[in-house]
C-alpha cells in the first residue's frame, strides 16, 4: 500500500480495503449480508455502475441500473461543483488595501 510507511499500517490499510469491500452488493449478493449492511450496500452509486459496466461488457440486460448509474455519477459531479465553487463564490468583508502611488 502506497504511503504505509510500515507493514503495520500496509497490513490495517489493507484489512479496512477488504472490510469496505463487502459492503457493496455488486461483489457479495445483498440477500446474503445483514439487514443493516444490507440497506447500504443496495442504495450507494458503486452497485448501480458496477452492474451497468457488467451488463454492458457481457451483453446482459441492465435493467434500470444504467439510468440509476447516470443519475448518481451526475449528482455527485453536481455535489462536488457546487461545493469546491462555494470558498471562492464568497463576499470579502475586509476592505481592500489601497494601492500606493508614487
């Protein structure tokens, strides 16, 4: 793992990766998890792209998991404009310094 700094911290860096890993219903069925983790896994963007890219590369129907897909990429790229536009939209209360002249 880039950037452990030891084999200790590859080792824990590596063991939350294979952790995360589980939760998404694209790689470990969602009727097989628990309720909890079963509800998150069914209603976060990886699944919806993961099943559209797998349907689209073997041929199979995707089913409403492209427009899913579509639909949670745009709203992140969304999320992600508005909110690194937001330190720089705003207002200075401070007055600006007066350029000097000669």
């Amino acid at each position: 793992m880039p950037g452990a700094g030891s084999g200790a911290g590859a080792r824990r860096g590596n063991a939350l990766l294979r952790r995360r890993a589980f939760r998404y219903a694209a790689i470990v069925p969602a009727s097989s998890m628990p309720a909890g983790v079963s509800l998150v896994a069914d209603n976060q963007p990886l699944t919806p792209i993961v099943n559209t890219l797998c349907g689209l590369l073997m041929g199979t129907e995707i089913g409403d998991d492209g427009i899913i897909a579509i639909a949670w990429c745009v709203g992140i790229v969304l999320v992600g404009y508005f909110w690194s536009k937001r330190p720089f939209s705003r207002n200075s209360t401070a007055p600006v310094a007066a350029v000097a002249t000669k």
